[in-house]
C-alpha cells in the first residue's frame, strides 16, 4: 500500500512541477513518470541535509521539489544533446 500512496505523490508531483516550469519537460507523461524519479530524489535530498517533512503535503512539497530539479536537469541534457 504504501508503493501505491509514494506512486500517487510522485505522479502529483510531476504533474505539478509541470505546471510550474511551464513548457519546460517531455510532454506530461514523461513529466508524470520523471515526478516519481523525482518524489524519491527530493525526500533522499532532504533526508539528507536532515529536513524531514511531515504529513501528505510536506512529503509532497519534497516530491514537487525533486520534480522540479529532475525535469529541469532532464531538459539541461537534452538542451546540449542538439548543440
């Protein structure tokens, strides 16, 4: 059960860090699939730096975060692949 709740905030996720990079991404399915890379990512980078967020909107703040970073690191390297 709790794969399938991490899979749901990870999909959020993504989808909200599509929203918010406006037109930077893949299209939203990469951007969907890119948010549950990116919903581990940023709870293991603020783990890491010793944040820990709570409840279902802190976990989906990091998620969202990690997101972010993810897609915007994916659409670096593909920038630079056309060059």
């Amino acid at each position: 059960m709790i794969y399938l709740i991490f899979l749901l905030i990870g999909l959020i996720a993504g989808w909200m860090a599509s929203i918010l990079l406006k037109g930077k991404g893949n299209g939203l399915l990469i951007n969907l699939l890119l948010g549950v890379l990116g919903a581990f990512v940023g709870g293991s980078i603020f783990s890491t730096l010793g944040i820990h967020l709570n409840g279902f909107f802190g976990v989906l703040l990091s998620a969202t975060l990690g997101s972010i970073f993810i897609i915007w690191l994916v659409s670096l390297f593909q920038k630079n692949k056309g060059n």
